[in-house]
C-alpha cells in the first residue's frame, strides 16, 4: 500500500533552511528521517518556500494567476515522501518520525491508484 | 435487550447474528462497507421474518447461507466489474458451518480507530454491529438521516482506501478508546434525554463487556452506564429536570442498580482499578442514598481523588469540588474551584457550582446562575436553574 506523508512546515523551519546558524542541524534531521525511512522511500521531494509559489486558476475560461501559496495558512506545503507500509498503522508510525510533526504537522494519504 | 417481548427478541438475535458476521467478514477483506453490502438483504429478511416465523436454531448459520444465496444472485447480475471483495469472500468459503469466532470486539477496536472521527465512532459501531440504519442513528442523535449517512459513508470509505487495519485482539490502550467511544456517546444521549440512544450504547456495553472476556473496565463502563440509566425516569418530572441530591429514589430502577453493582463488584475482584471503575464507583456512593437515606460524601471525595488520579478532566475536578462542599465545607471547596483554570470554572457545570457554593455561603449566587443558565443547552435545566436562584421568594 502506497501513502503520501505530506509535510507542513511553518515559517520559521523554512527559514532555518537557509540560515547559517541553523540549517546544518536542519538539513541534517531531514538526511535522518530518509535514512530512517530507507527502501519504502519510491519518490518524493523537497519544495521551496511559499514566496517562490505562483497559483493559477481557470474560471470561466479566464485565467487568474496569484502570486504566492493556494492558501495562506500558517504551516506551509514544505515536500512529500511516497512511501510503502502495509497499512494506515504503520503509516502513521512512519510518519509519526518526521521532522515536521514536532514543529508543523504531517498528513498520511493514502496514494490513489491509477489503472 | 430492550424489551422482552419476542419479537424484540428475534429482531435482538437477528442483529446479534448480523453483527459477528460484518465482523468476521470485514477482518477477512478489510471492507466493512462491502460486508454490510454482501449481508444487508439477508438480514433484512431475517428481521422481517424471524418475528413471523420464530428465530432459527442456528442463526448465524441461516443468515450466512442465505447472505451467500443472495450473494452469488448479485454477483451474476453485476458481474465482475464490481469489487465486492467482502461478496466475494462470501461466495468462496467453502463450508456449511457459519464463522464461530466472535470479532466484534476488533470491529468496535476498528470503528473507534485513532484515524477516524470521534464523534461518528460510536454511531459506527452501531451501524456495523447493531445493524441500525442511518434514519434510526440519525434520530437517535437528533442528527439528519442524510447527514448521518453521509458521515458513516466517509467513515467507513476512509477504511477501506486508507487501509486502517483490522487488529482482532485489542490492547488495553484501544479498549479504553473504546470504552470512551460507548460512553461518548451514552453520556451524549442521556443528558440529551435520548432514549434510544441511550439503550443502544447500554447495547454495546454489555457486548464489549462479554467480547473482552469482562475485563475490569469495560464491566466498570457497562456499571457506570447501569447507573446513570437507573436514575432516568427520576431526571425529569414532568418536562422538569430534577439534580441527583433531589431526585426521588423511589423513582430509580432497581433492577438497573442491581446489575450495576454486581457488573462492578465482579469488575473490582480483579484489583485494576480504573478509570470507568472509578466512576461507576462514585455513582454506586450515590446509588446508597436509596437504601441508607443519607449519601457518604467522605467516601465520594476519597474516590474522586483517586479518580483524578487516572483521568484528569474538566468534569472529575468540578465533581470532586462539589463533593468537598459536603464533606469538608462550602469554604473549601470555593478555595478549591477558585484554584482551578478557566477551561474548568468557565463552564456550565462550573458556573453552576460557583452559584451553588455561593448560596451555601450566603452570598449572592445569581452572577454566577446568570452564566450557567447562559451556558446551559438544555431549556429543562434553565428552567430549574431559574426557578432555584431567581423566582421571587
């Protein structure tokens, strides 16, 4: 069974990426977590920060472009694993490891499958 | 359970049979809405005809064959673009024997699990064990047939998509949400004054109580409910809602007392007191009033600290201040109460007690009966709020 472990982060997490202080220890409990993970990993990635965002949307055949994020919360899309559990529970346990759960939150879906 | 007429009696084993056969076939595929689907015209005939026609001797092994008769029927009409795994399921096993073993304590572990909504985790429990539709929950909890049945739907699609396991055995952790799922739901009812859903959840107490083997606390939740259910005719007089220390004992079910306190006293043999025990504990103290005439408040305080001890809330606190109002005096336990936080003292019950506590002492209560009566959601018990601290004397 395939799951999405989707992660929020909150601002200051996406500023401690590119903090000289701060994102060896940050870069280094994410390296952790893929480690941890190891072999369920099948894709995933990291996104940049919310200011890089663009959101488009199509009504009534007119284009509307926004700058920034779909919504403005205060815990942001930061990346997604794809990851192999045999059910909803070991998801969780996974997910419950992640950097972000301490900080901002992680959300568990499961992948929809295509075909 | 809820009369003892026998047609209530058929339709009681009817529901019985149905609900370890959705257990057993939901472990087996993971499907619960499918297994509800594969059994629902079975039992529909069983509870039409059971009353007509008496209840089988073996009653799961009727709705079993006639589920798979019926099964195989929808399968040559659907075909196999349709993926009735639990239909399936039903078609392939290979015996005349109905299931024996009894999962629907893994169900109830299932439809209480951590991912799902807790409040539709009991009203699932009566779906898929009871066998109750969504018009019967949904009156039950004063909630729309269509909304209900939206939010079982979800519920039980969440199951299946995001593959939430089914765990046959519970650990004590899962029982205990259990537990709490029931007496959500209980409490919800009673204060509510709804009466079918309050002998539901008595339902499914007992049957969590039979299916853990009766471990110490689900028999503590099922004495608890005993309790409290014994007392309902006394709560209201006439439309009027009467507190516990004026009921009328007369007025309580001894029947239901009876059972709570031997339910209970079975429960404490095991010496692992718990919370539910705790509780069903504090309302047996109050059950002495109707033998004794006078209630033990030293033993009431004594047993909500140790409550407190397991199960810290809101509603322990206010009752353990209210008990030290009788068995210390009114003075401490407006020490107490005003050393609690607002999530405990701003709200209805605390305002109550502050109002209450305030009379004992001689000052004026009707600050503080003003909040409660704001606070109150039942008209019944502003009325008598009302009356007790603003009818002109």
């Amino acid at each position: 069974m395939k799951y999405a472990v989707i992660v929020y982060e909150i601002d200051d997490q996406f500023e401690a990426r590119n903090d000289p202080a701060r994102k060896d220890e940050y870069w280094k409990t994410w390296g952790a977590y893929s480690q941890f993970l190891g072999d369920r990993v099948s894709g995933g990635a990291a996104l940049q920060g919310v200011e890089t965002a663009t959101t488009i949307r199509l009504r009534d055949g007119e284009r509307k472009v926004q700058d920034g994020p779909f919504a403005d919360t205060k815990e942001r899309l930061g990346g997604f694993f794809l990851i192999e559990a045999a059910d909803l529970d070991e998801a969780i346990r996974l997910a419950n490891e992640c950097p972000s759960a301490k900080t901002g939150s992680v959300e568990v879906r499961p992948v929809l499958p295509i075909g | 359970m809820r009369t003892p007429d026998p047609q209530a009696a058929a339709a009681e084993a009817a529901r019985d049979a149905y609900g370890r056969l959705v257990a057993w076939l939901a472990r087996r595929t993971g499907d619960l809405a499918g297994a509800e689907d594969a059994l629902a015209d079975a039992f529909e005939s069983a509870l039409q005809s059971w009353p007509r026609d008496g209840v089988p001797d073996r009653p799961e092994a009727w709705l079993f064959q006639a589920a798979r008769r019926r099964g195989i029927d929808a399968h040559r009409r659907r075909l196999v673009r349709d993926q009735a795994e639990a239909t399936l399921e039903l078609m392939m096993v290979d015996r005349e024997e109905a299931p024996s073993e009894d999962h629907r304590l893994g169900l109830m572990g299932l439809c209480a699990h951590e991912a799902i909504d807790p409040g539709i985790r009991a009203p699932l429990m009566m779906q898929t064990i009871l066998g109750l539709n969504a018009e019967q929950i949904g009156r039950a909890f004063g909630v729309a047939a269509a909304t209900m049945g939206q939010r079982l739907g979800r519920a039980k699609r969440k199951i299946k998509e995001a593959k939430i396991p089914f765990e046959p055995e519970l650990d004590r952790a899962r029982l205990a949400v259990v537990c709490e799922a029931i007496y959500g739901a209980f409490g919800i009812a009673s204060e509510a004054g709804l009466r079918d859903a309050t002998q539901d959840a008595l339902v499914l107490g007992r049957l969590a109580h039979r299916a853990s083997g009766e471990d110490p606390e689900t028999g503590g939740l099922l004495a608890l409910m005993l309790h409290v259910d014994a007392r309902r005719d006394a709560r209201r007089l006439g439309g009027r809602y009467v507190p516990l220390d004026e009921q009328d004992t007369g007025r309580w079910r001894r029947d239901r007392i009876v059972e709570a306190e031997s339910v209970l006293m079975a429960a404490a043999r095991h010496r692992r007191p718990g919370r539910f025990q705790l509780e069903a504990a504090i309302q047996s103290a109050h059950a002495q009033r109707a033998l004794s005439g006078r209630t033990d408040w030293d033993a009431i305080t004594d047993l909500y600290e140790r409550l407190l001890a397991h199960n810290d809330s809101a509603g322990a606190r206010l009752g353990w201040i209210a008990s030290l109002a009788e068995s210390r005096s009114p003075s401490t336990a407006l020490q107490a109460l005003n050393a609690e936080p607002s999530e405990v003292t701003d709200t209805q019950p605390g305002w109550a007690l502050r109002a209450h506590l305030a009379e004992a002492l001689g000052q004026d209560p009707r600050p503080a009966a003003e909040k409660a009566i704001a606070l109150s959601p039942d008209p019944a018990v502003q009325a008598h709020l009302s009356t007790r601290y603003f009818a002109t004397r």
